[in-house]
C-alpha cells in the first residue's frame, strides 16, 4: 500500500502535465483556426478575446459595431460642419463640391505585433500631420486605418485572375511594401497594412496640387505605385445622384469600420483580397456565396459548419483588436486614430 500512494502520486503529475500540455495545443490549434461561414462578426470578436483574456475590448473598440456607429456619427458630423462653411462661400453646389477630395495614403506594411504597429502609426501621423500643416490651404481630416493582409492568399489568388490586371494591384503594392521589411520577417503568415483615408478640402486646384507634392516628397510614400490618391467624391452611385452629404456620411463610416472587409455598410473579419470589386469567385468563394442556396452545402453548413476561407484567424482578429484598442488610445477621448 506503501509503494502504491508514490506512484498514484506520479501518475496524477504525469496526467497533469498531459493534460497541460493538450490544452496549450488545443489553444495554439484554434488561434490559428478560422470561423464558420455565416457567423456573426460580434460573435467571432467575443470568442477571439475570451481565448486571448481580452475580452475588456469587446465593447470598446471600433470592432464592435455600436461603437463605430458612435465614432462614424461624430466624424460625419465633423465633415458634415465642413461642407455647410464651404457651401456658404460657395455660388453653388458644384463649385463647393470641387473644393473636397477623397485621399488615400499607403504607409507601409508591417509585422503583426501591436507594439510594432503602434509606433509605426504614431510617426506616421505625425509626418502626415506636419505635410498638411506645411501646405498652405489645406485641410484635412482623415482615419489611420489597420488591415490584415495574407500575401500568400492573394498570390494564390492571381492564378486565378485571367482578365482583369486591376485586381493585382494590391498585391503588387503589398509585393513592394513587404520588400522594405527585413529577410527574416518576409514568410509569415499575415501582415498589417497600414494606410490613411480622410476627407481633404481647399480653396483650388492648385492647391491640391501643392498638397499632393508634398506627400510625394515624402520617400517611402513616393515609390508606392498610386499609393497616394486624392480623388474627387463621387456626385452619382449606381446611375444615381448622390448629394454632399450622403458622400460625406458612407465615408466617415467606411473609414471607422475598423475591420478588413465592408458590405453592405457593414464590417466583417475577413480578408480583402483586391482594392476595387469583389474577390475572385474560386471553389472556396463560390461556396461561401452560395451556401443558403444550396441544399447540399447548407445540409452540411447545418451539421457540421463550413469554414470560411477569407475569415481571419483568432490571432489575427486579437491582434487587430489590440492595435486598434491602442491607436484609439493614444488620445483621452479615444479619437487616436484620426489626423486633424
């Protein structure tokens, strides 16, 4: 009985130690797993910060859709003031309209770890800062935005492409961007691109022009193939007008959404694969498409799940998540991530 307690004891370690050793594989195996088809992008955020002890994020970042919908409302607001001043200086709609453009501004792509991305972003808000404060004329309001971007996903997806060459032009962006990062980081799994969008206005042409060349003074802004873009906003969408405000209003909730992918005025944790239109339609996308239509796929979907192909994985949303959380941070009110 003596000898019996001893190897009772060793047995309860060594199943502990098991035990142990299976939950930390279990827990890597679902960092790196990706959500099922048709769930909820708040359900997958809570679930991604229960596994990563984060869940004091879940209702306060611009991942959580009653939160953006509090910053979207502030910042159109904002855009909304802009556009009456300039209307009220203005003979007529068109000439104020003339005075706004839509910018976007490419910085860089960078390592998924949040206190990596965090000091990238801090000095890229101040360079952009101090080129719009060193235009004459210029204003400028816009959102510094995160994205996770999969390289090998995109590359997987040019074999796919026949016809159209524009969809590429992310990845042949990402392709440059990935170049500047040292050897040893050029193989993982995911990146974060890190940009800027925002609303631009001033009193002419020509001062656009002097803005614009002020950016592209700017070295690693200036050798990212149309990595800096000041377009006009749009007066029609899809063979409709489409007034000032209605134009400021989807853009102050596009530029908040803090996730990757945006339909349907809506923020999902996916990949975005190209700039402009949807992915290719290969099986995976196909699939994840039509599954409600489906007998078959949505017989499966009910049993077993269908995982979604372009989902990110829980490292990936908790990382998003955390840089996100300390962008908004890095003011009191929690409007870190704008550039005024």
């Amino acid at each position: 009985m003596g000898e019996s307690i001893p190897k009772m004891n060793r047995f309860r370690k060594q199943m502990t130690k098991q035990s142990v050793r299976t939950a930390t594989v279990i827990k890597e195996e679902a960092k790196h797993s990706q959500f099922l088809i048709g769930s909820h992008t708040k359900v997958r955020l809570r679930k991604v910060l229960a596994l990563a002890g984060r869940l004091d994020l879940a209702e306060t970042t611009l991942l959580t859709p009653s939160i953006h919908k509090i910053h979207a409302d502030r910042l159109t607001e904002r855009y909304l003031r802009k556009w009456r001043s300039v209307r009220a200086a203005c003979h007529n709609t068109d000439q104020a309209r003339a005075r706004f453009r839509f910018l976007t501004l490419l910085d860089c792509i960078e390592v998924p770890d949040p206190a990596v991305a965090i000091r990238t972003i801090v000095a890229f808000k101040e360079a952009l800062s101090a080129a719009a404060q060193d235009s004459v004329g210029i204003w400028l309001l816009g959102a510094v935005e995160v994205e996770v971007v999969s390289l090998g996903m995109m590359r997987e997806n040019r074999k796919l492409i026949t016809t159209d060459a524009g969809e590429m032009r992310k990845l042949d962006v990402c392709e440059q961007l990935l170049a500047r990062l040292p050897k040893r980081d050029r193989h993982l799994r995911s990146y974060l691109l890190i940009h800027c969008h925002g609303i631009v206005s001033a009193v002419s042409e020509h001062r656009f022009h002097q803005f614009e060349n002020r950016l592209q003074s700017v070295k690693r802004w200036a050798k990212v193939p149309r990595g800096i873009e000041l377009k006009r906003l749009s007066g029609q969408f899809g063979g409709k007008k489409k007034s000032m405000e209605a134009n400021l209003k989807d853009i102050a909730r596009y530029i908040t959404k803090g996730g990757n992918d945006w339909v349907g005025n809506r923020s999902y944790l996916r990949y975005k694969l190209s700039f402009d239109g949807r992915d290719a339609s290969d099986e995976a996308t196909w699939v994840q498409e039509n599954w409600r239509n489906n007998e078959l796929l949505r017989q499966e979907h009910k049993e077993e799940g269908i995982e979604d192909a372009l989902s990110l994985n829980h490292h990936e949303v908790a990382c998003l998540a955390d840089v996100i959380d300390r962008m908004m941070g890095l003011t009191r009110n929690k409007i870190g991530y704008l550039v005024s």
